[in-house]
C-alpha cells in the first residue's frame, strides 16, 4: 500500500553507510564514532554490505582517489618577510588549529592572526612537509622599463630651460619680458605664481622654462638625483658684473653636468659693460663664442625688451644641439617640481613629465607618496585630462605632500604603488636609523680603501677674495697621482646654507679661513651630516691636508665649540671700556673660555673674556636663553648685532 512504500523510503533515509557497516537509526549513533569512521574512510577497505545511491557514491569517493602525495613543485610555500599563520595554514591546505599546536611545541603562543617571520615559518613548514621560498617585493619589476624605447618611437620634446642668477640682476623681469612677448593667444595677462614652469611658444618651437625658487632649491633637486633641467640661462647684470650668488649658480650647474647660456642683461643702463662680465665669467672657465670659448652669450635688456628673440633662438639653437626626444606612447615618469599643501584641494604637487603621458585617473608613486590623479591643471590654470614629454602638470591626488625633486612614475594601479610607498617607507626608516656620517677629515682615506684615485671634495670660503686665491692655489698643489684635490665651490664671506646643500651633495669638507659660522648654519650642517673646519693660518690648513691625505694625521689642538651670545645693546663703563648686553643664542658662554666677535659671520676680534656678568654678580657660565654682561679684554669696539662666539682648545689624538 502506499503507506507501506512510505515507510519504507523513511526507513532507507536513516539508513547511512558508514565505512561499509549499515547503521540503522541514525538518531542512536553515536557522533565521535561517526567521526572515527569517515576519518578512516580513505585510509582501510570497506567491510560489509554497501547500499548503492547518491550517499555512498560520495562517500566511497575517496577510496577511489587514495591519498597520494603532493608534487614537489606544489610543497613549497611562497613567503615574502612574514605570513599570517591563517594564510599559511590556507597555502598548507591543513587547519589553523594545527599549526599552532605545532608552535606550542616550539614555545611559541601565536594567534590565528599572529604573522611568523620566515625563520619561525620554516621550522613550522618542515613539521608538514613543505619547503619554504622566500620572495621579497621588488618594485623594479614594476617600475624598471622592461626594454629601451625604440627610435621610431621617439619624438621631439621641447626642452626644459631652468633660469639662475644673482636675485637683482634681472631673473624675473626677464622672465616676465618672455612670457608676455611670447605668451600664447587666450593666455594673456600677468604670470600665475601657483605653478613653477610654463610654456613659451615661438616661431622656432617651444620652450618650457622651469621657475625654481633659487639655486638652493636647484642643489636640492641635483642631491636627489633629478635631472630634470636640460640648460641653465645665467642671468648677469652688465652694470654690476659677477656677484657671490652668479658664481655659486656656475658651481651647481656645473656639477650637474648642465650645457649654460649666458644672457648679460641691463644692457640699456649706462653703466652696462659686457666686456666686464665676459672676463670674469672667463675667470670661472665660461669664455665667449667670440674669445675662442665655447659659451653662448646673448645680450638682452628685460625692461626694454630687447634681444629677447635673440635669446629664445640661442636657447633653441642648443636644443638642436642637444636632440631632446622622448616616447610619449607610455606610462608616465617625471619629476616634482615643487609642492605644496592646498588648504582646499590638499596636497598639490608641480610634475615636469618627463616620458610617457599622464592621464587623468592614472595611479603613481611619487618618492615615499602614492596616489591616483583625481585633476590636473596647466600652467595658466585650466583643466587638463592628459600631458605628455616636457609638459608641467599640477597634479591632485596625492596621499602626503611629496619632496621636491622626487621621480613620480605612472603604474599599473593603486594596490601596486600603495605596495611600493609602503616597503620605500620602511627602507627610509630603516635608513635613518642606521645613517651614517659623511665624509670626514680623518675617515677620507678608509672611506674608499680599494679605490685607486681618490678625490677630497672640498668647499672653500674665506673672509677676503686674497686668502681664498692664495689657499686654492696650495691646496691645487698638493694633488698627487693617488689622491686628487677637487675645490668644488669657493667664495669670499661666511659660510651660507648653500654651502652645506652643496657640500652635502657632493659629499665634500667645509673649509673656513678667518670665518665662522652661525648657529643656524652649524645645526643645518649638523642634520645634512657636513663635516666644517676652521683655520686662521694658512700653514696649518694645508699641512692638516696634507697629513689626511697621507694618512699621517698628527695629534693636533682641537677648537670645542661652547655656544654663541648675540650683543643687543653696549655702555660704556668708565675705567672699563665698552660692556655689550647680550643674550645667549646657543650653547654657553664660560668665563675663562676663549671667544671671538664676529660680525657678519667675519672674526674680529679673538681672545677671552675680561667679565661676564648676571645684574651686579660675577658667575662662571651663562646658559642659553640668559641675558649677560660681557666684556673683551683690551677691545671696546663692540657692535649691537655683533655675535660672540666662545670656545676652548681641546688636544686631540686622531685617528685613521
């Protein structure tokens, strides 16, 4: 009847094959035994009668495939520094519960979220039978160029002209003269200051000219390794001639390995004399065309707009030169510019594309940034959806504001240059932790042990124009076949901020003849690592030299720096003399310690103190931030803005 066949289909549902052994009812089976029995299931044959169905196909399945072991290429696991015991339980294809049985063992009490470095990992891996492959990231492979670029795929670029010079020698109204003669139709009006380079578009071609903030900013980006300038145009004044600031601008641009053009401007002035600036600049190795040089030189005057043509036709007739060309049918790569951060766009940063095209929604990396280009923006402010080779871009989008003078490349897509920001920020603390010094006197010579020529980098400034000649030409002197002399900057007056970005760059020693420098110089050099020493005789300062190249440093009488006072006021004392005011700037002053009075970073006067005082009372020390009274001995000659410098001579043994 039908309600037999029903009782019998509920009867064959609980019947359920276990291992072979028919189980009736299985409400009375018991759980741990059921677990037993499919644990065995592919590990012993099969006993008694076994019911044909759906169930017991299934369940047979793995007598059938047996448990035949892995392949070797398939036991090894892939680790980069660490892995989560989840993810390598979820590799192994075992529970996670084991592998932290197996750490127990190993006297290790980890978590399922607990990451084991590769050591503890391979320990672990070996329990179960596995090898351990250890794949650390590389962002080369995602930012290498696979392959040089074709020639046919590389097409004109304009070139990217940065402009240096003394600050009022004419730089800016040259720069204003350019961009409004040759300004593009629908860009008229004054120069937006929220972008460092613009185009400039001629008869002949395009310019793109780069507006850094100065030749500091300019070292900066060359310590970085940017090279994203491709000719330098010295702005000199005819009327004033060379200045501190031009020579430093040849130095840098030199070190960078830049072709320069000259344009001597002001030439409608009536002081103006060319011939003037074209000896001294021949002085500092840039003779003219006309003198049997190799240096172009255009002169101009930026208020009169004249000879500007003639200076753009210059600067383009180099670029010929030069063959500028670039593959635009790429991902982009450039360098910043500069940056900022924009209170309502956040940050913002200038890139120079110096390869490829960018795009709007493009992901980069940029130095120890990342970031995906949400707009982008001209030079004269307008919206943008694409730039090529040579073209300045202000980029949004970007995580954290960027250095100036990092390389941005375009990749595949976020999780990769989320991927590469992050390792470059653990290599950059991991840098900074364990930084070393530069380059110092003492450690020169083992710094390079295996080298056969060996150059010390020096940077030279003096008080006068005389001392700093007469020591150049001693420390040219002593360059011998094994160990070479290289002044790379000198220049009469105190030691500048340049000069620590200078020196740092081309890992060189400060050498001050009859100057010091200030607090702010001194913790400036402190942070870029740059060794400075200072002389008052010649003699010494090119024995000292002499004896670090030969390795044959004497025990010499060291200066240790005490601190510095700035005089804010003077009286005079009858009987005494002149009594300065001064308040402690840095470090402290000692009563029978040595000082010297600088001003304008050039010394004075040198010898020791005849008072110091606090109120009415003699002390022993003042520290900073005290105000004091302070009198030199057999020296009334004191100036409010004068600074006093303490210091006291320390006997050295060095070292090599």
């Amino acid at each position: 009847t039908s309600e037999e066949a029903r009782r019998r289909r509920k009867k064959d549902k609980r019947v359920v094959n276990f291992g072979g052994e028919v189980v009736d009812g299985a409400r009375g089976a018991d759980v741990k035994q059921k677990k037993a029995a499919v644990a065995d299931l592919g590990d012993r044959p099969t006993r008694g009668k076994v019911r044909k169905g759906k169930k017991s196909r299934g369940l047979m399945q793995p007598e059938l495939t047996g448990t035949a072991p892995m392949k070797a290429a398939k036991r090894k696991l892939r680790i980069d520094e660490a892995i989560r015991v989840s993810d390598m339980a979820h590799q192994m294809g075992i529970k996670a519960p084991e592998i932290i049985r197996v750490l127990m063992g190993l006297g290790v009490l980890a978590t399922i979220n607990q990451a084991l470095d590769i050591d503890t990992a391979t320990v672990v891996a070996q329990e179960f039978g596995y090898e351990v492959e250890k794949v650390g990231f590389s962002e080369d492979t995602y930012l290498l160029p696979t392959e040089p670029d074709a020639a046919e795929t590389l097409l004109a670029r304009p070139p990217v002209v940065t402009i240096m010079g003394h600050v009022d020698h004419g730089k800016t109204s040259l720069l204003d003269a350019i961009r409004v003669s040759k300004v593009a139709d629908g860009e008229a009006g004054g120069i937006t200051q929220h972008i460092g380079a613009y185009h400039v578009t001629t008869a002949r071609g395009e310019i793109v000219f780069l507006d850094t903030p100065g030749h500091e900013a300019f070292t900066a980006m060359r310590a970085r390794g940017a090279q994203v300038t491709d000719l330098v145009v010295l702005v000199v004044a005819a009327d004033d001639g060379v200045m501190e600031q031009t020579r430093e601008a040849v130095s840098h641009s030199k070190a960078a390995g830049v072709p320069l053009v000259v344009a001597v401007n002001k030439m409608d002035k009536e002081g103006a004399n060319p011939d003037r600036v074209k000896r001294e600049l021949a002085d500092l190795g840039l003779s003219p065309e006309d003198w049997g040089g190799d240096t172009i030189y255009a002169y101009v005057s930026a208020k009169q707009k004249e000879g500007i043509d003639e200076l753009l036709e210059m600067i383009l007739l180099q670029a010929e030169v030069l063959d500028l060309k670039a593959n635009p049918n790429k991902p982009a790569r450039g360098h910043i510019v500069e940056a900022k951060l924009d209170k309502g766009r956040g940050p913002v940063g200038t890139v120079l594309i110096q390869e490829g095209t960018l795009r709007q929604g493009d992901s980069f990396v940029c130095g120890l940034r990342f970031g995906k280009v949400r707009a982008m923006f001209d030079d004269a402010g307008r919206k943008i959806n694409d730039a090529g080779p040579a073209i300045p871009v202000e980029v949004q989008g970007f995580d954290g504001v960027p250095d100036a003078g990092d390389e941005f490349v375009a990749v595949a897509d976020e999780k990769v240059a989320r991927r590469i920001a992050e390792a470059r920020q653990i290599k950059q603390r991991e840098r900074t932790l364990a930084k070393e010094t530069k380059v110092t006197l003492e450690s020169f010579l083992l710094s390079k042990p295996n080298a056969e020529l060996q150059t010390l980098n020096i940077v030279l400034k003096a008080d006068v124009q005389g001392s700093l000649e007469a020591i150049s030409e001693s420390l040219r002197k002593l360059s011998t076949e094994a160990v070479k002399i290289d002044i790379v900057h000198s220049g009469a007056g105190a030691i500048s901020e340049s000069d620590i970005l200078l020196a740092s760059a081309s890992d060189a020693i400060i050498i001050g003849f009859n100057i010091r420098a200030t607090a702010k110089i001194r913790e400036i050099a402190d942070r870029e690592k740059v060794e400075m020493r200072y002389y008052d005789v010649i003699y010494k300062l090119v024995d000292e030299i002499r004896d670090a190249m030969t390795g044959m440093l004497a025990p010499v009488i060291s200066e240790q720096y005490l601190g510095q006072a700035e005089v804010r006021d003077t009286f005079s004392v009858p009987k005494v003399g002149t009594v300065a005011g001064c308040g402690v700037t840095d470090g402290k002053l000692l009563r029978n310690a040595s000082v010297r009075l600088l001003r304008n970073g050039v010394v004075i006067y040198t010898g020791k103190l005849s008072s110091l005082r606090r109120f009415k009372d003699d002390v022993k020390e003042v520290a900073k931030g005290y105000e004091c009274g302070v009198g030199l001995e057999n020296f009334n000659d004191i100036k409010i803005g004068d600074v006093i410098e303490a210091f006291e001579h320390v006997e050295t043994k060095a070292t090599l």
